[in-house]
C-alpha cells in the first residue's frame, strides 16, 4: 500500500511525457557535455595511471577535515587558485555541491540573493538552504536585477547583495552580460556568484572561463565545474581567500561530505594542463559552431548560435520526445529537455556540439532535424 502514491506520481509522469529512463550510450554524441572530448583524453588518462603506479589511493578514507585531506588535493587547490588568477580555491566532488556549498554558507541572514530566473537547479536548492531573502531576476536582465536590489533598498533592507547568473546557460546557449552584472554589483558594494560550468575550457584565455576579464576582483567567486569540457569530475570554487576558509569552516556540503578521491585530484590538475594548452581545440568547436548555424540553424530559422549549446523549443513534452526518439532512431543522440528542467511550455531538444563528432555529422543531424519537423 505505501508504494501505490509513488506508482500513481509515476504513471501521471508517464501520461504527460515527463517519466525519465536511463539510457545507455549510443549514437552520435549530440547530448553530452564532454565539449572538448578530453573524456577519454590519453594524456589525463596516463596522469592517473601514473599516479596509481607511485601509489596515491583511490580512496579518500573520509571528509577533508579528517583524514582525508591528500596532497593532491591540496596540490591542486594551489594549482587552480594560480590558474584561475584568485587567492584560494576548494575542490568539492562536484557542482551541484560546490552550489549547495556557496548558496547555503556565504549569504547571511538579512542579505538578498537576487538570481536569474534561469539559474541552475542546484542553485535554487543551495538558496532554499540559506538564511538570505531571495528574489529571481528576468533572464539576462541587467535593469530587473537593479530594480529588485532599488526595491529591497526601498522595503529598509540592509544586508549585502549576492548577485548569482550563469556564465553560460545550459539549456539556452547563451551569454550573460558578465560586464553590467559586475558594474551594478560594484554599485551596491554587493557580491557575484558565477557558474561557470559551460564555459570552462571553451571560452577565455586558456580556457579560464567568461569571466576570466573579472580576474581578482574582490567580490567575485566562480564555480569551475571539472565534468564537462575539462572531461573529468569535480568542482572548483575560486575567489577570495577568506570566503574560502569560511567555506571550510561553514559549509556543510563540504565538511559532511567525503573528500573526492585523490585520483581525481590528479586527473582535474592534468586537465587544467590540456585546456589551458587546448586552442586548436577551441578553434575546431567553433568551427563545428558555424556549421550547426548553417546545417541546423538557419534551415530551421534559428539564430545563429552562441555558444556550443544549441537549443530547439518544440514546446510540447510529447512531441519534445517524439522528434528525440526519432533522431535516436536515426543514430544521432539528441535528448528531449522537458519542465522542471525549462519553463512549462517550453520543452526542446538540447543539441549539444562536442569534438566527438564531426561536420559530416552535423550536416547530417540537420538533413534529419528537417526532415522530422515537415
């Protein structure tokens, strides 16, 4: 019997075209974040292998603040602090825990976040945790961003202002205007959180992310997350020192959590080595950018894209995953994206470009993504 509430929330998943499924990999990859294609990277892979062969565990043994502080981990802080051109940085087992980590311990009681609308869910949970008001911006709206903070000024409001964005949207593809955010944050003596996570390694000087033009401002931290274009696991938090060490002291998705495996600390350390090195493979992206605006785009009458994520709104969840599992059909590996990952009503296939596949292929998603839409 206390089974049947969860198998009556699935069947009306079911109904709506919302329940989700584990699929095995297979296709052209068009749905993974793995921009670079360093996921299989032989030089990453041999850092590790070296690593194993000298004797660093794969284990941890436990959280950092006990026993399982390496030097690895410590060795690659310093790295990516120097890298990232910030005081400190923390390494974490992954994004979603470096946002639960910034969003739930720096913001204070009396402090407001004011947040894109479309910001990452594992920010929305991280200020579901916090002691700060918050309030949500219109997407990439610099003058609704400023209106919330004139208005909480208005209400008698005191505290310090976070202002959070993605550097890069993951479900949309484009940009946020990192340059007014940071002017209207200098305006109200308030801080900027940013999520990097789809533009480390693809965009900025060696790959150091969109907001590298913001490199050591004092109220800026930045969230690198290591699974994506730099092909591993991980997160970096980087900005000042004492918001660091106020981290590893306050936060409890950091200090409850067990440390990543050192491995994986050798692993991040060699991939800042190749994205930092990797133009030639930033140049091949873009190229395959500018194909999926003349293959894919522009027949569909789509803007030119902005990035390496090129989203196609359908609007319906059915037919969302219709028009999906039809590309899979045909061998490409498009998956549907549907609420409460986007707003209702706009449901899409997220295209996503990667050094896994090549202009032949894109040129030949675009022959199929026509024909499935007449």
């Amino acid at each position: 019997m206390t089974a049947e509430p969860f198998a009556r929330q699935l069947a009306a998943l079911d109904a709506r075209g919302r329940l989700r499924r584990l699929m095995p990999r297979s296709g052209h990859d068009f749905a993974s974040n793995d921009y670079l294609g360093l996921a299989a990277d032989p030089i990453i892979a041999g850092a590790v292998a070296d690593a194993i062969a000298r004797g660093v565990p794969v284990g941890s043994g436990g959280s950092r603040l006990l026993r399982g502080n390496a030097p690895e981990h410590e060795g690659l802080e310093a790295k990516a602090a120097d890298f990232f051109r910030t005081q400190a940085s923390l390494f974490v087992a992954n994004g979603y825990v470096g946002n639960l980590a910034l969003f739930g311990t720096l913001p204070q009681r009396g402090d407001l976040i004011v947040a894109d609308e479309l910001i990452h869910a594992s920010a929305h949970d991280g200020i579901r945790m916090s002691k700060a008001a918050a309030v949500f911006a219109r997407h990439n709206d610099v003058q609704s961003f400023a209106d919330l903070i004139t208005a909480f000024r208005a209400e008698g409001g005191k505290g310090r202002i976070w202002i959070a964005v993605e550097t890069l949207y993951s479900m949309d593809g484009d940009l946020a205007p990192l340059t007014d955010l940071a002017k209207l944050a200098a305006k109200h003596h308030g801080m900027l959180l940013l999520d990097e996570a789809h533009g480390t390694g693809v965009f900025g000087p060696g790959g150091r992310g969109l907001s590298a033009g913001l490199d050591g401002l004092h109220n800026v931290l930045t969230l690198h997350t290591c699974g994506k274009a730099m092909g591993v696991e991980g997160a970096l938090i980087c900005g000042p020192r004492l918001h660091i060490d106020y981290l590893i002291n306050r936060a409890r998705a950091f200090i409850f959590s067990t440390a990543p495996s050192p491995l994986m600390a050798v692993a991040v350390s060699a991939a800042l080595d190749r994205i930092e090195e990797a133009s030639d493979l930033r140049d091949r992206l873009k190229t395959l950018r500018q194909d999926a605006a003349e293959a894919i785009c522009a027949p569909l009458g789509l803007p030119t894209p902005r990035s390496q994520i090129v989203p196609v709104i359908l609007g319906t969840d059915a037919r969302t995953m219709a028009a999906a599992a039809a590309l899979q059909d045909a061998g490409f590996d498009v998956r549907g994206i549907r609420p409460p990952t986007v707003p209702p009503g706009t449901s899409r296939l997220r295209i996503s470009l990667t050094l896994n596949v090549g202009r032949a292929d894109i040129a030949a998603l675009g022959r199929e993504l026509q024909r499935i839409m007449r």
